[in-house]
C-alpha cells in the first residue's frame, strides 16, 4: 500500500509540476488606492533602495525622490519640495510620504536634519538615480513608478494603454469606479524636457485610424477592431512624437472610418464622447470627436492627434473652444493611418497651449515646419458681421480690431463667391463647381481601400457575411456606386481651386510667408443638441468655410476667442458655447500662423482654454457634477 501511495504521489507530484510549467503567469502590475486616490504601478521595477524602514513581505511603502545640491537638506527645503511637487504633478501627494531618499549632486557630505519628520535615506551614487518624484517600494526595495488613474467620465477613449520599459505597448489591466474607463497617467515629475526631447512627459490620446504597434485599431467598427491583428507597427505620424518624448495614453473616439456622424443619431457601433462644454449634452462633431471631447476636458491630457480630411479637427476643436489645426496637406506622411481621401487626407492636433501646440507641430511636420514670426500687414475677413449685434458677433468683432491693431494692418471684409466670379476664367458658381468633389473623392477611395476588403476578409471567416456598418458611411458608398462622377475628375476640380487660391487670395511671400492672412468664424451661435431626432444621412454635397483649406491645401488653425450664452434646453437654465475664429495663410505657413497665435495669447489678446465646462473659467462638467 505505501509504495502504491508513493508512486500516486509522485504521479501527482510530476503532473503539478508539469501543469505549473504550462501555466505561465505575466505580471501586469497592480492597482493601489492612497488617501482616496487610485493608482496604477507598472510591474518593472525602476531601481533599488538599501533602507531600514519595517516592510512586511507583500506590503508596499511610498516614497519620495528629490535631488539637490543643498549640503544641507532641512524642512524649509522639504517645505518647498512639497510645493513644487503639488503645484508640478498631479499624481504626487503627500501620501507618498513613508520614506524621503535625497539624490545628492553637491561634492560634499549631505547633512539631513533628524526633525524632518519623515524616514530618509540618502545617496551620493549617481548611477543608482532614478527620476524624482513619487514611487512604491516593496520589502525588498525595489521602486515602482506610480500612475494616477483618472476616470473617461465623458467617454472619450476606446482603449487605455501602458508601455513597458523595452517601449511596447499593451491595453491597461486598470480600472477605478466611473462607469467608463481608467486612464493611467506617470508623474510629470519623472520627465525632463530637453532638445532632444521637447515633448518629454507630454501626456498624449491618438484618434482610434493611427496605428500603434502591438495594440488594434478599431476606425470606429467594432467588427473591424475583432477582425484584424494588433499593428505590427507604429506609423510615422505617431512614432515621431513617441521618439521626442511623448506619453501615449490611449486611443480615442473616431466616428465611423471618420465620416461625419451626428451624436446619437448616427452613432451606433460606439456611443459619441460627451461635449464638456456648456450643458454637457452638445455635440461634440466629428469625426476627431474623442480628441476634440478629451482634451477640452481634462487637465490631466496635454495633447491629441487627429485627422482633417473635411473638418474633422477643426469642427471639434470649434464646438469645444479650444486649439486644433488642419496642416498645409502633405506635410506628414499617412501611413498606417486608414484613408479617406489621400488628396484630402491630413494628420492634424488639438490642444489648449499654444506653446505646446507650436511645439508638437514642429515634431509632428519635422524639416517641412519652418517658425516665422514676421507677419502679413493685410487681413481678409469672410463672412463675418458687419454690424455685431450678439454678444457674441461682438466678441469676433473685438477680436478682429485686436488682432487688426497688434499687426498695424489693414483688414478687408470679402466674400470669395464674389472673388471666384470676378477672377476665375471657371464660370460656374463656385458652390455648384465644387459641389460633388468631396463626397466623390471619399466615398470611392473609401469603397476601395476599406469597404472592399473589409468585407472580403470579413465574409471569409463568416459563411459570406457582411459586417455592421453605421448609416453614413452607407449611405456614402452607395452614392459613391452610384454616381457617373469619378476621382480624376473631381481631382482635377479641387487642383484648378488650388491654383487659383494661391494666384488670387494668398500668395507665397517671400519676408512674410504670405502675403495675405485670411480669417473666419465657423461658429453658429447655436445648440446642437445630441438628444435631437435626425433625417436619414444624406452624402455631404456643397461648398463650405470649412472647405477651403481642404481643397486649397493651405493651413488653418482655430482659435477660441471667448463664449456666449444660451438657454439650454436640457438644464433650463443659461450656459455657455465657444466662440471661435479660423486663422489661414498660404501654403507652408503653419509656423507663421502658430508664432502668431502664440504671440496673441501672450499679449492677452486670446486666453488659454481652460479644461472642464467653460472655455474661461473650466470649471465641472455638468454631467459629473454629482460626483463627489
């Protein structure tokens, strides 16, 4: 019987031991709450710490990391740390607390004061450094970077992510209460910003059609997301601001292959993020709406990327009063972006600093950005009130005198109908020229390059099924079957527009860049309500303001200038909406127009937008007022 039981227990033994050999088990980091804040910790550790501090086996300490050169490091010294670090980071608190380690850079001994009220060790090794800030530290001490989770209250994000010390990218095994995703953000305090690395430590979300290696890419299909692979690879759009230091946090709402979609009524597949502003239930516009959403909402994100094939950066960054540019087209190559229209295709940002969005222009668009900040002395203004009445025409008129009088130049109010009619040797009107180019040049590059074999590769796997869609983007490749119009066609129409923007309205110059700037308002003054019943989508025929960067190929950027009430039919009460002004130059201007964009807010002609309900003052967002 004993060797019976023997040879059972080895029998179990050897079957354990191969089961545990199958069972591989990846650490993927932990979730800590401290004082009511929850955390995320990547599970590599950054560095090592010799310490008396009682630790228990399975027990984390916090601890604080600052360098100095004081040989003497007393409470005025921790005093003003704590300081520093409150007003630096969000992510540091004074709950990391448990354990002070000074990194000394003075050729001295340290001398620390033993009434700092905290445990403290010391090194002098700058070989064992690790950035300051806030840390975790086991009982082996070993140091773990500590991530502030913060909750998509407005649903911006399609997926959250983290990226490991060899740089790769996973989704975020994280999550804090909310209702919605957790965003982990590292410490701004563990980033330094050098020539090399001007975007260190800028905390950035990418419209869900870019590509990033090892992570899926939905184009706003849900089909789409479960049928392909991860991307094997980061484009050079994104990979370009990953090597200048930027921290991608994850990936955000597109409407569906980023066509124009209305809040409810056409989302399907994925619910629209909430527009923070005003009453918290206004349309945040498309197809950038999670980027345009996220970043008017939330402090804790710096900067998104978008794409603007026919609005698609401006229309957010205009709704939500905040910073967001269409590029001179082709300034940045598209690839491992999904296309609307490669004539029409650009890679635009949205943000709320100006610095900031000068800079990361100057990464995104490399040697093609060139700085001048030597500026045109004409002004055009389209379409604007001649005679303000609303409080908010008045706002735009204000800002046109500002502007006027910190450039000494002349402004000319224009209607470029009239200037198409009077100088063009094309006869027909333009809105009626251009009436089919954009929705040809769309919907057939989009039935070829997406919906073709998205739905061949899809029906192979599904007995010859064909996948969801959303209404717009049918509605628009059945008109683009449909229609006798073709690409080259239409193509040819949007060059000879091209060609007569840059001979009659702005010109190259050779001290200014252009000759000309050209301003105009897209903003309606209006609610565009996302609980309203729409028609059924129709394709989007016309000529627009909004239009003419897309077929001239010249930059425009938008500028918040203010806001203006409304009464809102969702609190019945008076809210507010941004009021908005577009800045365009000639072809290849975009650092001139940023410089000056820069210099306005420097001046105090335009205010830094502020994240959360209102464009000045931020403030909460309705929708989350209820949360404690």
């Amino acid at each position: 019987m004993s060797k019976i039981f023997c040879v059972v227990c080895r029998c179990v033994l050897l079957l354990s031991v191969a089961l545990r050999s199958l069972a591989a088990v990846t650490n993927t980091g932990i979730t800590v709450q401290l004082n009511g804040v929850y955390y995320y910790s990547p599970p590599h550790a950054v560095g090592q710490l010799a310490h008396d501090l009682p630790v228990q086996p399975g027990e984390l300490k916090t601890v604080t990391v600052v360098t100095t050169a004081a040989t003497s490091f007393d409470n005025a010294l921790l005093s003003a740390m704590q300081s520093t670090y409150t007003a630096e980071d969000d992510v540091w608190q004074k709950g990391f607390s448990d354990l002070l380690h000074i990194q000394y850079t003075g050729a001295e001994t340290l001398a620390t004061h033993t009434n700092l009220g905290v445990f403290t060790t010391a090194t002098q090794n700058q070989s064992l450094f690790v950035p300051n800030g806030p840390y975790f530290m086991s009982s082996t001490g070993a140091l773990y970077e500590a991530h502030r989770l913060y909750t998509d209250s407005i649903g911006a994000f399609t997926e959250t992510v983290t990226q490991d010390a060899q740089g790769s990218f996973s989704v975020l095994p994280a999550n804090s209460p909310g209702q919605n995703l957790a965003i982990a953000v590292p410490s701004r305090l563990y980033y330094t910003k050098t020539a090399d690395k001007p975007l260190a430590g800028v905390r950035v979300g990418v419209k869900d059609i870019f590509d990033i290696k090892d992570l899926k890419t939905s184009n706003g299909n849900r089909a789409w997301y479960h049928l392909y692979p991860p991307a094997n690879e980061t484009g050079p759009a994104i990979q370009g601001l990953l090597d200048a230091g930027a921290i991608i946090v994850g990936k955000l709402k597109t409407s569906q292959f980023a066509n124009g979609e209305r809040a409810t009524a056409d989302w399907v597949d994925y619910h629209e993020p909430f527009n923070p502003r005003g009453d918290g239930y206004q349309d945040t516009s498309g197809s950038s709406a999670g980027p345009g959403a996220a970043v008017a909402a939330y402090d804790f994100l710096d900067l998104a990327v978008g794409s603007d094939t026919g609005g698609s950066v401006r229309e957010p960054a205009q709704v939500q009063g905040i910073l967001g540019n269409r590029p001179t087209h082709g300034l940045i190559s598209l690839d491992k972006v999904m296309t609307m229209a490669p004539e029409l295709d650009t890679a635009g940002l949205l943000a709320r600093d100006p610095s900031l969005l000068k800079t990361a222009c100057h990464v995104l668009y490399k040697q093609n950005f060139n700085i001048s900040t030597t500026y045109p002395k004409q002004i055009l203004a389209l379409d604007f009130p001649t005679t303000p009445q609303t409080a908010g025409e008045k706002l735009l008129d204000e800002f046109l005198k500002a502007i006027t009088a910190f450039l000494n130049a002349k402004i000319t109010n224009i209607s470029l109908e009239h200037v198409w009619q009077s100088t063009s040797r094309i006869s027909t009107p333009l809105k009626e020229y251009l009436n089919l180019t954009y929705p040809v040049l769309i919907s057939q590059h989009q039935i070829q390059n997406i919906r073709d074999p998205f739905y061949r590769d899809y029906g192979k796997l599904h007995d010859g099924r064909i996948p969801f869609v959303d209404p717009v983007p049918l509605s628009r490749w059945k008109y683009g079957e449909a229609t006798t119009a073709t690409i080259s066609a239409e193509a040819a129409k949007k060059e000879n527009f091209k060609s007569w923007f840059e001979t009659e309205i702005l010109k190259p110059d050779p001290s200014t860049c252009s000759d000309k700037l050209l301003l105009y308002t897209n903003t309606k003054f209006k609610p565009a309500y996302r609980n309203k019943y729409h028609e059924s989508p129709t394709p989007p025929f016309g000529f627009e303001l909004l239009s003419i960067s897309i077929f001239s190929g010249t930059p425009d950027v938008v500028v918040p200038v203010g806001e203006t009430e409304f009464w809102s039919n969702v609190t019945e009460h008076v809210e507010v909406l941004p009021v908005t002004v577009d800045i365009m130059a000639a072809r290849g201007c975009d650092g001139m127009v940023l410089s000056l964009v820069e210099e306005l807010y420097r001046e105090g002609i335009v205010k830094v937008a502020r994240a959360g309900g209102s464009v000045s003052n931020g403030g909460e967002i309705l929708v989350r007022r209820s949360e404690g």
